[in-house]
C-alpha cells in the first residue's frame, strides 16, 4: 500500500516594520483600522479584498494575511482559509478586515454571515476573533463595537 506523506510548512513572505502601530493595542478597532490599511491599504483597493492579522495572547501582532480578492461588491471567504493561516501562525486570535469599494460602510448579510461562521469555528479552535473591520473610503466600521455580533 502507498500512502502520500505530507507536511504544512509557513512561508514568510516579507517583514516590514511599522513604526506607528508600537504599543498600539489591537482591541481598540481605530488602531485596528489603522493596522490593516498601513499593511494592506484596503481603502484604496479596487476590488473587495478580506485581510486578517493574527494576535498572540498579548494581543501583539504576529502576523497578517490576504486572505481573499473578489470583484467590486464581493469577495469569496471560507473560515477554513482564514484558520489555515491563523493555525500556521499559532495565533490566539485573529482580527478580519475588509473593504467595501463603494465607500458604504454597512455590513451585508454576506459579511454578518461570514463573521459568525468565523467566531463559531473560532470559539471550537480557542482562536477568539476580536473584531471583524469593514473599511470604506478613509473611514471604518467595527462589527464588534456596532453588537453585530
């Protein structure tokens, strides 16, 4: 019998050093906001694009993802993507983020969806999600902070 032998392995694609995120605290969906637009420039994306950063048990950063690029109004998201990485990263909790092009900050119900599929597999992994970030133009909306979930 032949059995296939495999191993996951996580690439570091770059490091780079972002001087105005220091001692931020990544609970605080501004500095959030700030983090994910500094790494991935999400108001400035054409097309919708879901981002993630991972969070050890200190909330310090440790790492951060594209996790998906759609078209102009959607982008394709699986919570098994998003804990691939979160799982390779050994991350605590995972912060989501992503950009409506439109500049509408309102969630759909595709977003709110998404999110509780995440915190529900998070909850099941002990992989907390803090919040869920919709960024629009040069400001953003917290999933967390509105109850949506």
């Amino acid at each position: 019998m032949k059995i296939t032998k495999y191993s996951i392995r996580l690439v570091r694609e770059n490091k780079a050093d972002y001087e105005i995120l220091k001692g931020a605290s990544l609970t605080n969906p501004y500095y959030a906001a700030m983090a994910f637009e500094k790494i991935f420039e999400l108001s400035s994306r054409p097309q919708e694009t879901l981002a993630m950063i991972s969070v050890d048990n200190k909330n310090q950063i440790i790492g951060a993802a594209e996790i998906s690029v759609g078209g102009i109004a959607s982008t394709i998201a699986d919570p098994r993507n998003i804990f691939q990485y979160a799982l390779l990263q050994n991350a605590a909790a995972i912060i989501l983020a992503h950009n409506h092009p439109s500049g509408d900050l309102t969630p759909s119900e595709d977003d709110i969806r998404l999110t509780a599929g995440v915190e529900g597999a998070g909850d099941f992994l002990r992989i907390e999600l803090l919040d869920h970030i919709v960024v629009g133009d040069d400001n953003y909306l917290s999933m967390k902070e509105e109850g949506i979930f």
